[in-house]
C-alpha cells in the first residue's frame, strides 16, 4: 500500500509533535459526525488512501496520521439527522496520551512539511481467521479503539494491534467493495462498521458517538 503525504515537524511548549499529513489524491472521502454516530464515504480511490493511512498508522507509534477532508461533501442524497457537523480525521497511537484539545494549535502550525512516499506491506493486516474477536469481550483486553472530537477533527486512538486487526476489515473497501454489487444485487451498499471500546451504549466518553459508519460509495455524485 502507497501513499503520498507530507510530514511535518511541530513544536508546542516544551513538546514536539510528527504529523504524517496525506497529500490530496483522486478519491473521494468525506467525514461528519450524525450526533447518534459517525458516517464517513469513500470511493474507489478514496478507500485506497484510507486504508493506506490506517495501516501507516498501524506502523508509526510516534506520529499523527491527518487526513484533512473536512471541506469534503458527502455523495448527493445522503440525509443526516439535525445538522452534521464535517470532520477531518487524526488517526495516532494510543502510547502517545496526545491531548486533543492541543490539536488546533498544532495544525495551526503545519507549514508546508516535506514531501514523502509511505509505503506499508499488504500483509500488515492479518487474516480474518487469525483475528480472536471474543476476547474484546474480556474485561483484560486493552486493545480497543477510542474515539474523540475536538476542533472539528475525529480522533481515532488505538494501539498497533488495534490497527491492524480493525484494518483487516477495512480492507474489504478495497478487495470487496467495488464488486459487491454485481455479486449481490440488490443488497444494498456495502459498508464497515467500527466501534470504540468496550462501551455497549450509542455514545462513547466525553458524548462522542461509538460507531463510526464507513460506507463505500462507488458511483460518488456530489
């Protein structure tokens, strides 16, 4: 998987922070939070870039991976419930306790950063049958995602373990998806669901919804 992106070296106070900024590419990706859950669409080319970032982020413990989509519209006929409010998406490893309320001053900061070529090998991800999903139930298990807002920003938080088993069905948007409606027609779209924590409700700590919707959009109008 390759991406192109830009990295970024930022100072705050007595700290710096990496960021791993995606360059714009040809897909289509947009973010929103619905109030009672996260909806995200991604094309073809959207979902390649996606998927690349999430398994960057996977690798890259000590960064922030920013994919800045918030200008983005969804596809057309999409209907919210009130008024959804567009985001962008950080993606950053759980180890680094990064403060979301220090977000806006950081990107504030980004300049232009210096061009890159990320590459991450396709089987970073592991085979669905090698995933252990009952032990998310157990109440040891640390390995969960964990969602936050802040500055018109999702924050998904996770260690690489979380990454890589969560990025294993994110790959169904690039190895699945574009076929899906030929294979079953009439089922309607295809989509992948991801969940913060071990919390069984609607919205997850600090109010921020649990369930963040991807939906592949292959015939994007906007």
């Amino acid at each position: 998987m390759i991406t192109r992106v830009r990295i970024h070296h930022v100072r705050l106070g007595g700290d710096e922070f990496r960021v791993i900024r995606a360059e714009p590419a040809p897909g289509r990706l947009a973010l929103r939070d619905d109030r009672h859950w996260l909806s995200m669409y991604a094309d073809r080319d959207g979902a390649a870039q996606f998927v690349a970032l999430w398994a960057l982020a996977a690798r890259s413990a000590r960064s922030l991976v920013y994919l800045p989509i918030r200008a983005n519209p969804v596809p057309e006929g999409v209907v919210g419930d009130g008024e959804p409010v567009s985001l962008d998406l950080v993606l950053v490893h759980h180890s680094l306790q990064f403060p979301a309320a220090s977000w806006k001053q950081i990107r504030a900061r980004l300049g232009a950063g210096k061009p890159h070529t990320a590459t991450a090998p396709d089987q970073d991800f592991p085979d669905e049958t090698a995933i252990d999903h009952d032990r998310r139930h157990h109440r040891e298990y640390r390995d969960h995602l964990d969602f936050d807002i802040a500055a018109h920003t999702l924050f998904v938080v996770g260690s690489s373990t979380a990454f890589r088993e969560h990025g294993t069905a994110l790959r169904g948007l690039v190895d699945e998806a574009p076929s899906y409606p030929h294979r079953h027609p009439g089922d309607g779209h295809f989509c992948v669901e991801l969940g913060a924590g071990p919390w069984p409700h609607a919205a997850a700590r600090r109010h921020v919804p649990a369930r963040l919707h991807i939906q592949y959009s292959g015939a994007w109008q906007a």
